[in-house]
C-alpha cells in the first residue's frame, strides 16, 4: 500500500479507509460465494440421499418380480410334467 497523505480516510500513515473497505467486501463477496456452494453441495447431497433410498426400493422390487418370475417358471415346469404324465397315461 502507498502512503496516506494527512487526510481524514487515513486511519495511520500506511493504512487507509478505502482499501480497508475494499478488502471487506472481497471477503462479503468471498463469503457469500462459500454459502451459495455450501447450500448447492447440502442440496446435491438430499438429492443423492432420495436417489440411493429410490434405487434400494427399486431394487427390492426387482428382486421380489425376480423371484415371482422363477416360482412361475418352477410352477410351468410342475404344470408342463404333470400334462407329460396324464397324456402319456392315456396314450398307453
């Protein structure tokens, strides 16, 4: 910094009233900016919570249509053995 000549924004020989100010509102424009990023990482981390009980849910679903889907092919293939037995049986 240069010197203050003796006028009133002088606060000392070295230090003067405008870059005091100047360097507080680098440090509001600083600390606003730190905010508004701190909220978007709060709301991406709510939003990636939602999603990852969504795909649990998902994938609960996915697993009970899965195991549905084998039943009925267990309960075709008791069905397909059962018609192979009777129409056997009648063709003898």
């Amino acid at each position: 910094m240069k010197e203050c000549s003796s006028s009133s924004w002088c606060i000392d020989k070295t230090i003067n009233v405008p870059t005091i100010l100047t360097i507080l509102k680098s440090l509001a424009v600083v600390a606003v900016c730190a905010f508004a990023f701190y909220s978007r990482i709060v709301e991406v981390e709510a939003q990636a919570s939602a999603n990852a009980q969504e795909i649990k849910a998902i994938s609960r679903k996915v697993s009970s249509v899965v195991r549905i889907e084998e039943a009925v092919k267990y309960q075709n293939k008791r069905i397909d053995d059962i018609y192979r037995i009777l129409t056997t049986k009648k063709e003898k």
